[in-house]
C-alpha cells in the first residue's frame, strides 16, 4: 500500500462511535497527523446495532457534562461536516413510581438545571397532554428533559468520520491491529497485517474488543482490562397508525418514555415502537473458557429470547396500551461492554506511558461526542476540562478479576436504572480484599462497603438492627445506622473508638534525589524526618490533582500515604515523576492501620506500648503496640487526639484485640465523615477534584511560590492569586431536613445558583447539617445566608467562618 502511512502522532484502535469521535476532536484540537485503525468496517462494534438513543439525565456530575455536551456537538454536526442524519430531539417523559424516585429525579433536574439543561417536573395531566396513549393513573410523577432523543448511530460515526478526514486524519478500515511494541523513549509501534505504524501514542477504543487488546500491553507495565460482555435485546414493533396520525399532526416524534422503576424506554421508530429492556434476570456472553469471543465478530447478532424479557414488554404494554394493537416485526439482540460499575473507562492507561484507553461503553452513542472531547484533552493538555474520575481507568484496581467483572456487569445490567442511595451497598463480588481483622470487624457487627475493593466497616449494627438491603433504599439520613453512628461519634468525642483502616494507598519512596524530586512534583514544602505532613499535587491550571500524606523517615526516605481509591492513579504520579535511581514501590497489601483517637487514646496506648506519647502533633515513630513492631503517627482525621498505628499484616490482629480488650470502641466510616465534616477536612475526588485549584480550595497555605522548584501548576498559581480567585471553598451549615446535601447540590443565592456542594452529612458533635462546598468569591464571608437544594427543597444554609466547626482552635487535636 503506496499510502498506507507509517508514522502517525496517536494511532487509535478500533472504528466505533468513540474511536471516530476521538480522532475528530483531536483533529479539532490541531493534532491532524493521527490514525484509525478498524479491523472491519466503521460502526462493526457494537456501534452498528445501537439503538441510538441520546440522553443527557444522569445523577453522575461529569457524566452529565458528557452527555450534554454529545447532544450539544450532534446538533449542529451535519451541517459542520456536510453529512446528512437522522437526529430527533423528541425529549422524553421519565416516570417515576415512588416518592424515592421523585426525589432522584429533583436532584438530577437540579444538576442539569446548573449545567444549562432545561429539565422540568411535570403533573400526570401534563404528561397525559402530551402524550395521549400514556397510562398515568398508578405514577408519583414524571420528568420531562426536553433534550433527549434519538440518532442513527452509523450516521453519526460516519459524519465524525468525515470531520477527521476532512480534517487531515486517516482511518484505513479492514486492517486488523495485530500487537504494539513500546520503545525505551516510550512510543510505540503499533503492528498491522498492512504493516507498522510509529506513534507517540496509542488509544484502545476497541469497544468490547478493548480485554483482548489490553493484553497486548501487559510486558509494558499494563492490566488486563476489567469488562465483560452482556447480552441486550430490544425489539421493534409493526406499524401503527395511530402513531402515524400523531407525528402527522404534531410535526415531529412521540416523546421517548423511560420507566426506569420497570426498568425499559420505549421510544416511536419511524411509526412504530422500539422497547428497549434491562431485565433483571439477565444474560452475559464470552464469560468462561468454553464460550469464548470469536475472532471477528462485527456486524452479528445473537438468537433473540423473548422469555426472559417478557414481563417487561407485558407491563410496557399496560403503560401504552397501543402498543398491543402491534406485532413484533424484529429483534435485536447484540453484544454490549460492561465495566464492573458501568461506566466507561476513559483517560490514561493504567500502569502504561503513553497509552490511554476510551472503551468500554455501555451507552457509546449517547457518550461517544463528549467521550471524544475528553480523551482528546488527556492526550493533548494533558488534563481534561471536568474532573472526570468516574471514568478514569485507574479507578479500579487489581480486585477486578473476570469473576468480579462477570459478577458486577451482571448486577448493573439487571439494575440499569436503579436508584444509587447514600447507604445501599451492591452485594455482588465483595470480600474481594480483606483486612487481617475482617472477621473481628463482622463479629463486633460490621455493616461492610467496599473502598478499592478493601472491606471496611460502614458502621456496627447492634442485635436487633436492620441490616437488609432493604433498609437503605431511602436518600434520607434516618435509618438502623442514625443511632450507631451517634453513639460510635460520641465514643470518640468522649473516649477512644477504634477503625480498621485497610488499603490506604503506601508508597516507599527511596533513593538519592528522591526529596529534591518530590520539591518539584508537590505545591509546598516537605516535612523534616520523623514528621509527617499533607502534599498536594496541582496540574498545570493549578487545579487540585492529588493529596498525600508525606512521612519522611530519612533524608531521602520516605512513606506516602493516599486514598484507597488513589492507589493507581497516584502511583503512576509518583512513578512518572521520580529520576532513575529513586524507587517507588507500592507496599500497600503488606500492612494495615488503625485510627485509634479520643481523648482517651493516650491513656489507652500508654498501658500496651513502648512510645513516647508526648510527642507532638503531625510526628511520627517506631514502637512496639501489644508487644508487636508498628509505627504510630501522630494524626487524626476524627479531629480528636489520637494516633493511626501502622503496622504488618500479621501483626495486626495481636495489636486490634489489645487495643479492643483496653475499652476502645469500634466505629465505621460513616461516623468518620461525620467527624471530618466537622473539621472542615477535604476528601479526595469530592472536595478535593481537579474542578478546583487549591486557591479556590482553600489550599493557599499548602503551596511554596518562593521555592526554585517549577512545580506543576506554579505559573497558574501565581497568575491566579495576582488576579484573584472567582470561587471560594466553605463550609456551610444547612437547616436540612430528613436529607443532607449530596454531591454537587445547587447552592442559591436569591433565584440565582452561585455554587455547589462537594460533601454533606450531618455532624453529630455539632448537631447540624454540614455542607462542604464552593461558591462565588465574594459570598464566601462568614454570616452571608444562602440556600442549598437538597432533593428538591431549597433549605437555608450559612456560611461559617474559615476554621473548624468543632474545636475550632484545634486544642483537643494537640491535647
């Protein structure tokens, strides 16, 4: 092939909605040298049988900026490329069955309203009048989005297939990618039955393809990736005409409906219907060794099996009753990615330089436009608009095997439109990664969750107790856990209360440069040996990237410690920033902690330990504990005096039951929000995100303008405090009533939204309702009253003065 090309800046694999849209935003943003690579044809994927619809509701924050953004960038496309398709923005009706789920549809509405989205509630006669064959008599409500619709997914992938081309890109169809070669300057040669191409960069966008593609990566530091496939069916119906007469007389398409407590959408298909469900008793495909994926299967389809959808189509039937005038006229039921949570994965690959990934969607049509724009500013900028974490490939780690893919992707399939409550834990695929206390922690009452696959104790139910799933479909704070949580935080104000703590993220760094390079990765100073303190890495726009804790235990010697959840993510931070002959090595699985903290700690520790507990606060030293090596660090993210006891696997369960046996009572991470709300301490990827700098953030005193490091971010940083921050970080008090505020809740001021909420929770040494959250500079002084929409109601809130709620002057800490 005279011009099949062998060099490219990013070659891209994999010809589906996402991998089109990715090669036209980086052609958008300049980069016009890139490749795609498609085995078949373009939409052979799952792409081809999509069903096209297009939504932008969704209670996920950057979700939502996706899917936005895809309606936004569809809209006006046939026109920017000069491609003809067929995009129908009808709206939809969103029914709801239960008080629940109105309260969810609030706090999307709410969300959306933020973001330029024009949602609306709507009485059962509203949506009766515009939609007549609409059954509403057993509702609670509905949710009209005005944006919602449909499109020919081949028509829109081909469109942003001529965008790139026409802006200089490639994409050479019917050359399967065979492998990838990374050289020691960390490009790539991407491998073809063709030929090679050689690229700085290289995107698996191989859709359900994207596990056997990763494998390709693993001798250069990769993953396999965490999926699996599942089967999903809908099905279209015959004509009607009585659908007919009303596109006639109305101009346009019946509203698409969505009864996600049933769990289908049924939308108008030319004059007839296709109902789209997500049974429950649902089928995954290409899961064991003697049903594996073929080779090539583009543009096929599986039998159809109407059994097992038909109590769905049934009540789809009873909703709209004309549906039964019509015969079934096709089925399709086709291949679709399930990530274990049912996000795609999008951002770099973990654990690989210079490779990213954009896969793995389950709703590729509806995401593939905003999924282009971001995987174009990771590979280009180097970071993306919207913190964009709930797709970050590095959310997960290495619990995720095939079983826990099998296991996750069937459970989210089967509860595709379910309502995620603040207490509701999934049940399927835990005990992936126990702590050497876990049967302890589940005798003493344990209400598990899972951190990064870690079991931790939520909270410590008492006999009696409810502990069912049942009992935490609320949005509401009330529920069997409101008394124990008190009583675990009122154990810590006034005794000592204990938390098993496994899988905090530790890094060892060592190594002759490692302190100088760590000056020039963190914003602020480092801690002298045998002291420990907060880190925080910024990106380029000084936005907020990543927050450690430094332990330094020599000169160029040190432990950083990190989010469960940041393992990945900050170990290739830390990886990527450190010279050759500085080591990082990730001990993470080697050792557990305890947060052992009340004002009766010391008293507690010094009758079980060799330390010298009158050492200060943010120290830290080698002990033994119950006779057992550990290290004890002078911290508490309680905000009460108190230690964390660091220690091996196999020593902690000697050093747990000492600790227990000395009156410690044990307390769960929902006490522990609690009492971190009530300190003002920020948690990472809810306050703390790359949506905000760290002068926004409240951060400034973490950050060293007058070091000779550049460190990341240094020049934004400086530029902005010169011109001023336009948000500002604050606690709030909120007169709330049987709900606190969740993530992102519109805070108002008058009728206008000036902010919103990073973290909420009630403060039970306090005995309010706190928000965490940003709003605009100049409301951010003590006093000012604002309000906070907490599912739907508007609830007076206060902004509090820049220091803790509880010990303000931090005296209880440094007792």
């Amino acid at each position: 092939m005279s011009d099949f090309p062998t060099k490219a800046r990013v070659v891209i694999i994999g010809g589906g909605v996402v991998g089109c849209s990715s090669l036209y935003h980086l052609a958008k943003k300049g980069w016009t040298d890139c490749v795609l690579l498609e085995k078949n044809e373009l939409t052979a994927g799952s792409t081809w049988h999509a069903a096209g619809n297009v939504p932008t509701f969704s209670t996920s924050w950057s979700i939502m900026n996706m899917q936005r953004y895809s309606t936004e960038l569809y809209s006006g496309l046939a026109e920017e490329v000069d491609y003809p398709m067929n995009y129908h923005q009808s709206g939809s009706i969103r029914l709801a069955h239960t008080k629940e789920r109105m309260q969810e549809f609030e706090r999307a509405m709410s969300m959306g309203r933020y973001q330029g989205i024009e949602m609306e509630m709507w009485t059962l006669e509203e949506a009766k009048e515009r939609y007549p064959f609409l059954e509403t008599h057993d509702l609670a409500g509905v949710l009209w989005d005005p944006s919602d619709g449909d499109i020919d997914p081949a028509q829109v992938t081909q469109a942003l297939a001529k965008g790139a081309r026409d802006m200089g890109q490639k994409i050479i169809r019917f050359c399967p990618a065979t492998g990838v070669t990374q050289h020691d300057d960390g490009t790539w040669t991407v491998h073809t039955e063709k030929g090679d191409i050689d690229c700085d960069y290289v995107v698996n966008a191989a859709g359900y393809y994207a596990q056997r593609i990763g494998e390709w990566f693993l001798p250069f530091g990769g993953r396999t990736v965490p999926s699996m496939v599942m089967e999903h069916q809908y099905l279209l119906t015959e004509q009607i005409p009585e659908v007919e007469a009303w596109s006639k007389e109305h101009g346009g398409k019946l509203p698409l409906i969505r009864d996600v407590d049933v769990s289908y959408y049924l939308r108008q298909e030319k004059h007839g219907y296709n109902l789209g469900p997500y049974e429950p008793n649902c089928k995954g495909h290409w899961l064991t060794a003697d049903d594996k994926m073929p080779e090539d299967f583009s543009f096929q389809l599986w039998q159809e099996d109407l059994d097992r959808i038909e109590d769905i189509v049934t009540d789809a039937m009873e909703r709209v009753p004309l549906m039964q005038t019509s015969g079934v006229s096709s089925v399709i039921n086709g291949p679709i990615p399930y990530a274990p949570d049912g996000l795609p994965m999008i951002g770099p690959m973990p654990g690989v330089k210079n490779a990213f990934e954009a896969h793995t969607f389950t709703f590729g049509i509806a995401q593939g436009g905003g999924a282009g724009k971001v995987l174009a500013e990771w590979i280009v900028d180097g970071h993306t608009e919207w913190d964009m974490w709930a797709v970050d490939p590095r959310r997960y780690t290495d619990y995720t095997d095939q079983d826990y893919c099998n296991q996750k992707g069937m459970e989210v399939y089967g509860n595709e439109y379910a309502m995620h409550f603040p207490h509701h834990e999934w049940p399927a695929a835990r005990d992936k990664k126990l702590s050497p206390v876990h049967a302890k922690v589940k005798e003493l009452g344990g209400v598990m969750g899972a951190y990064n696959g870690w079991e931790r104790a939520n909270w410590f139910a008492q006999p009696g107790d409810d502990t069912s799933l049942e009992a935490t479909h609320t949005w509401g704070r009330s529920g069997p856990w409101e008394q124990r949580i008190k009583e675990e935080c009122e154990a810590v104000r006034d005794g000592v209360g204990v938390l098993d703590l496994p899988g905090f993220s530790r890094f060892y760094l060592s190594g002759e440069g490692a302190a100088e390079a760590l000056r020039g990765l963190v914003t602020g100073g480092l801690p002298k040996v045998g002291r420990i303190n907060l880190v925080y890495v910024s990106d380029s726009r000084g936005r907020i990237l990543t927050e450690m804790s430094c332990m330094r235990l020599g000169e160029d010697e040190f432990v950083m410690i990190t989010a469960a959840t940041a393992q990945w993510h900050d170990r290739d931070l830390l990886v990527n920033a450190m010279p050759v002959g500085v080591s990082v090595v990730d001990v993470t699985t080697t050792r557990d902690t305890l947060i052992v903290t009340g004002p009766k700690s010391r008293d507690l520790l010094a009758g079980m330990s060799d330390a010298d507990l009158s050492t200060g606060w943010l120290t830290h030293q080698a002990a033994t504990v119950a006779g057992r090596p550990a290290h004890l660090v002078r911290v508490s993210f309680a905000g009460e005096l108190g230690w964390e006891v660091h220690a091996l696997v196999e020593d902690m369960p000697a050093i747990y039951e000492a600790i227990l046996e000395a009156g410690a009572k044990p307390f769960g991470m929902y006490a522990l929000n609690s009492l971190r709300l009530e300190k003002g301490y920020r948690a990472w990827k809810g306050d703390l995100s790359t949506d905000y700098s760290l002068l926004e953030g409240g951060l400034g005193r973490f950050v060293k303008l007058d070091k000779p490091q550049d460190f990341p971010g240094k020049a934004a940083i400086q530029n902005e405090k010169q011109q001023g921050v336009k948000k500002s970080f604050v606690t709030l008090t909120v007169e709330a009533g049987d709900a606190d505020a969740p993530y992102m809740s519109c805070v108002w001021s008058g009728d206008e939204i000036v902010g919103e909420t990073t973290s909420g929770g009630w403060g039970y040494r306090v005995g309010k309702s706190i928000a965490l959250g940003m709003v605009r500079a100049e409301l951010a002084q003590p006093g000012t009253e604002l309000e906070v929409e907490i599912y739907g109601q508007k609830c007076r809130a206060v902004v509090q003065e820049d220091q803790p709620l509880w010990d303000p002057a931090n005296e209880r800490l440094r007792a």
